[in-house]
C-alpha cells in the first residue's frame, strides 16, 4: 500500500521561501500527473502546480513565476519550491498522485502560513 506524506510547510515571512517534500513509501506505477493542492480557509481547494509522467508542468495564476514543482523518481518524491510567498497563500497543501485509469492518491496535508 502506498502512503504520500508532506513535510516542510511552516510559518513564515511575506517574502521568504518554503519548499515542501511529498515522498510516497511505497512505489505507484502508471503515473499521469503528480500535483499540489492547497485549500485555504473558506475556500475551495484548487491546483497549484502539476507535473505530468513526461515532465510538463502546469501553474495556477497566481502562483506562476514564483512556485516551482520538481521530482525525484529515486527518491519517490515530488517537491513544490515557493519563493515570493504572499499572505494570500496561507493555506493547507496536499500532495496528489494521479494514475491512468483514476486512481488517485492523496497525502494528509501541511499547513503553510505566510506572515504580513
């Protein structure tokens, strides 16, 4: 069974840098597109970036220019670098897996909060 957890969300300043880990503990075959969520309070969740098999990658408005994500398939994780961060993207990040055929799988969330 495959697990995905997140790590590296924390608090900090307009203007500092995260970088958030998904490593999976086991391996998933037949990935379409590796991405990162985020919902922040009374929001909607919505994509920030995605990544597909074939290394494409796709960024919400919002955060293109400043938040880059990346993968390491030795390693089994996907990273989401966030530079420039704004109050506005304080908000819960969940790392997503997505296969061909549907299945998906989701990690438990790390709470990002950028300080004014």
């Amino acid at each position: 069974q495959v697990q995905l957890v997140e790590s590296g969300g924390g608090l900090v300043q307009a203007g500092g840098s995260l970088r958030l880990s998904c490593a999976a503990s086991g391996s998933i075959f037949r990935i379409d597109v590796r991405g990162w969520y985020r919902r922040a309070p009374g929001k909607q969740r919505e994509l920030v970036a995605a990544i597909t098999s074939g290394g494409s990658t796709n960024y919400a408005d919002s955060v293109k220019g400043r938040f880059t994500i990346s993968r390491d398939g030795a390693k089994n994780t996907v990273y989401l670098q966030m530079n420039s961060l704004k109050p506005e993207d304080t908000a819960v990040y969940y790392c997503n897996v997505h296969q061909f055929g549907g299945e998906d799988y989701w990690g438990q969330g790390t709470q990002v909060t950028v300080s004014s």
